[in-house]
C-alpha cells in the first residue's frame, strides 16, 4: 500500500516537473513545498512504535524524498545546457 501511495504522489510531483520543463519555466514553488510537507508527515509517521505505521512512513517519505532530489537534480542539469 506505501508503494503504491509513494508511485501516485512521486508520478504526480514528476507531471509538475515535465510540464515546467515543457513550457521552458521552473518548477512551482507549490510542488516542493507539497512534496517537502508530504514527506515530512510520512516521516513523523515513520517514527511509529507500530511496525506497519513505521514502514507505511519509511516507505512513502523515502519515495517523496527521492523523487523530489531527482526533479531538483533534473531541473539543475537543464539550467546548465542554457547558454
């Protein structure tokens, strides 16, 4: 369930991404945020005493955070193309 919840969220972050990258802008401010808020409330529930909370928060804060550090790496990459 944490996998597919953390392919949904990470999928949504990566349409922001592309259609940014499309229309040659950056990325909105709204998905990092999104992205960093979601995270970090996976994370809080990552530090659940409950072992299937636990990993429900490991699994999707994980995800959020990789996806969020391949758009930004992503968007950094493109800006060094442009002349």
């Amino acid at each position: 369930m944490g996998a597919f919840l953390g392919v949904c969220l990470t999928h949504n972050y990566s349409i922001f991404s592309a259609t940014s990258a499309y229309e040659q802008q950056s990325i909105p401010v709204s998905v990092r945020v999104s992205g960093l808020t979601t995270a970090a409330s996976f994370g809080v529930l990552a530090l659940s005493s409950i072992p299937v909370v636990r990993a429900l928060g490991i699994t999707v804060a994980s995800m959020v955070i990789f996806a969020l550090l391949v758009i930004e790496l992503e968007h950094l990459s493109g800006l060094r193309k442009s002349p």
